[in-house]
C-alpha cells in the first residue's frame, strides 16, 4: 500500500513537471521575436484616417499607423494612477524649448460637452510650464463633471474654475466664464505672460513655440489681440436694447424692446470676436479698473457681450497693451463663415452649422495655410478624421520644434511595415 502511494505521487509529481515544460514551449511558441502582425495589434494602434494628405510620407512599404489615444474612460476615474495616465493619453511632460519654458502662457477652456474632444484639446496644448482654467457649463452633466474634476486633479497646473456658470449662447454667461477664470488665473503660482481663451471645439494650428513666437513678434509684444471694429449700425441692437437669458436656452428681448442707457464713461463701443490673447497687466485691469467693472456690469443685459467688451476695453487708451488703432488684426481663429463663401474661402466641406463651417477631412489644407493660432470648430460625432487627421499632424509639427530628447509616449503614431497586404508592426519612424 505505501509503495502503490509513492507510485502515485511519482506519477504526479512528473505529470507536473511535463505541465510546467509543454507551458513553457507553448507560451515561447506563441510570443516570438518577429515583428507582431497588426491582428494582433488591434487594441494598440489604429489606421492613421484616409485622404490625410497633410501628414508626411511615410518611410516606402511602411503606412502609418496612430496609437491608441482614444480609450480614456479608465483613466478619468478618481483611483487613476497620474503618471499612467499622463504616459497612456501622451501628454508632454516637460518644456521642449526654455524659450516656451521663459513665457509660460494661461489658458481658459470652456467646455459642456464630449470628454475625447476635450481631452486631446488639453492634449495638444499641454505643457508643464503653462497654466489652464477649465470652466465646465453647470448644466453638463454630473458624470462628465467628474470626469474633467478627475483628470485635472493628475495635473498640478489645471483645475476647474472656483466658480462655474450655466452658459447661455450670446449671453452674459459666456462673458462671465472667461471673468470667473481670470480671477483663479491670477491666483495661480504659475507667472503666466498673456491668457488665451478656447471652447471645446477649437483646435490648435500652431504649436506652442509658435504661439509664443507669435505672441512676443514685433506686432504684438506686449499687446493685446482683440479682432474688431467701431461697432457698425447692422450690431447697435445688440447694446441699444435689453436682453435676458433664458437660463441655459436661449437669449430673449426683455418686455417689447426695451431702451439701453449710454454705455459708462461715454464709452465708444466696438464690435469684434470673443476670442483673444490678452496680456497679464491688461487681466489685471479689468479685474479692478473702475470703468472695466461699470462696463462689465452695464453688458448685464447685453446680446452677445464677449463680442464687445474686450475689443471695446482694448480701445481704451488707458488699459494696459491697448491697440486703439486696432481693427481685424490678430489670427487668433480660423473660421470659414457662410457668408464669406466664394471670397475669403471656397466652401465647407463638413457642414455649416449656425453658419459656421464644421470641418471635413477636406478644409484642412485650407486650414494649415492659414498659420491662425487655433482653428473652430470641430465635431469628433459627424466629422472624426477632420480631428484625427489635423492632432497627428500638430504633434508631428510640435516634436519637430522640441529641443530636448523625445520621450516615446509623447508619440501619436508608429510606422507599421507592409508585407504581404498584412501590417507587421517594427521600430520604425513615430511621431
């Protein structure tokens, strides 16, 4: 009887033996040292978007292949580790230039909608050395606030504006946002140089080194950039009557068109763009001149007020980098209007909506010749390639510019080798 038991566990102690050996051959069997073949790759690299005629050549018998960038659901939850995270969406961690590291710039994004859109918007302005107030619509949803909460939280230079509005379009709420931001931006450690103001559908053109270039060119160092003219008699209704916001709708005359007062301090009012690059002294001014605050306060009941108050105060002899001379000067955005189609542009070839071109794949070339500092506006629901197309392109631009070694997870994309019509990944060419 004892010898049939050490029998048996003879038997079971070579049974296991064999087990850990044929495991062995069969894993060594399954990852070999060749190049992976791209079925295999699915979850790590997808197909840079077709007809993106604006990304560079590949290397012959290669085609480029964008890495998985999009998957971003684990990473906003509040028990993300940060440095994977910043690793696996490719954020870049570190100055590439001390010429971008000596003028730190701030950045105000407003958002409601569309965590991807958002996240490679934050992506591709990145830098360590900058400094970025998100306001979130207090209408968006809860899931999605806590999102964007999670993800500024891995980053010790963004966070959410203290103060957050429901925004109404062309209201007061809007301007408000952009003021909400100004006041936690001054506050903030950073020393930032000038602020720009985005919307979560903008897209950068230029890179950062550009931006700053720009920014400190003969033109516009230490001026502000505020597109606009004396407002033109098509705009007085917007001032010359009062308005109310439906809260988070619409905006409506109040009672059966009800007179405005003169604006404060004999003001002449402008007409121009919400959007702008504005110097540090020029934030501080209308954070605490008077007559920036009456004004600001005067816009209340206003239609559309981020279109008049900035360019009005740069007007201002008395404000901090005014341009009094100024009119559409400044390539802050790219937009192709309605309107201005078979003049300044040859139409749009997504969709126009609110008489706003929405990109297609085709209106980048038109987009890149351009050289505006940022382009709106993009739709990832209708036109995705426009977007993935244009971020694979800015990133290549922006490592091109870098003066420090390039770390592999600031890389959107790979080179995958062709053989035989199959994709076999190999350490080729990224950007």
């Amino acid at each position: 009887m004892v010898q049939l038991e050490n029998t048996k566990c003879s038997f079971l102690f070579c049974l296991g033996i064999c087990i850990l050996i044929c495991s062995a051959i069969y894993l060594n069997a399954k990852i070999p040292n060749t190049p992976i073949p791209s079925t295999d790759l699915s979850s790590q690299t997808t197909p840079a978007p077709q007809s993106c005629d604006i990304l560079p050549p590949a290397t012959p018998g290669f085609t480029w292949q964008r890495k998985d960038c999009k998957k971003i659901s684990y990473e906003t939850k509040p028990d993300a580790n940060c440095s994977l995270l910043q690793s696996d969406l490719h954020f870049i961690t570190a100055p590439l230039s001390k010429e971008e590291e000596d003028f730190p710039l701030a950045f105000i994004i407003t958002i409601h909608k569309e965590l991807e859109t958002f996240v490679r918007l934050l992506r591709a302005t990145y830098a360590p050395q900058n400094v970025y107030c998100i306001h979130i619509d207090a209408k968006a949803l809860e899931e999605y606030k806590t999102s964007v909460r999670n993800l500024a939280g891995c980053f010790p230079n963004v966070f959410v504006a203290s103060i957050n509005e429901k925004v109404t379009y062309a209201g007061f709420s809007r301007l408000q946002a952009d003021i909400n931001c100004m006041k936690d931006l001054v506050k903030s450690p950073t020393k930032w140089k000038r602020v720009i103001n985005l919307c979560g559908q903008d897209f950068p053109i230029q890179t950062n080194l550009e931006l700053v270039r720009y920014m400190q060119g003969s033109e516009w160092k230490d001026r502000n950039m505020t597109p606009g003219i004396r407002q033109p008699p098509t705009m007085k209704h917007r001032t010359d009557f009062q308005y109310k916001e439906v809260k988070g709708t619409h905006v409506a005359p109040k009672g059966k068109g009800q007179k405005k007062g003169p604006p404060p301090h004999n003001l002449t009012m402008y007409f121009g763009t919400a959007y702008y690059s504005l110097t540090r002294p020029f934030v501080e001014f209308v954070l605490n001149d008077k007559v920036a605050k009456d004004l600001l306060e005067w816009s209340r009941d206003t239609f559309s007020p981020d279109e008049h108050y900035w360019v009005t105060l740069n007007h201002m002899k008395e404000a901090p980098g005014s341009y009094v001379e100024g009119e559409w000067e400044g390539n802050v955005r790219a937009i192709k209007w309605k309107d201005q189609e078979g003049t300044v542009h040859q139409g749009c070839k997504g969709q126009y909506i609110r008489d706003i071109c929405v990109y297609g794949i085709g209106d980048l070339p038109w987009l890149i010749e351009k050289e505006s500092m940022f382009a709106n506006k993009f739709e990832t629901a209708n036109f995705p390639e426009a977007l993935d197309c244009l971020e694979l392109w800015h990133r290549h631009k922006v490592l091109q510019h870098a003066t420090v070694p390039i770390q592999p997870s600031w890389r959107l994309t790979t080179e995958v080798e062709v053989i035989n019509s199959t994709l076999i990944l190999k350490p080729g060419d990224c950007f």
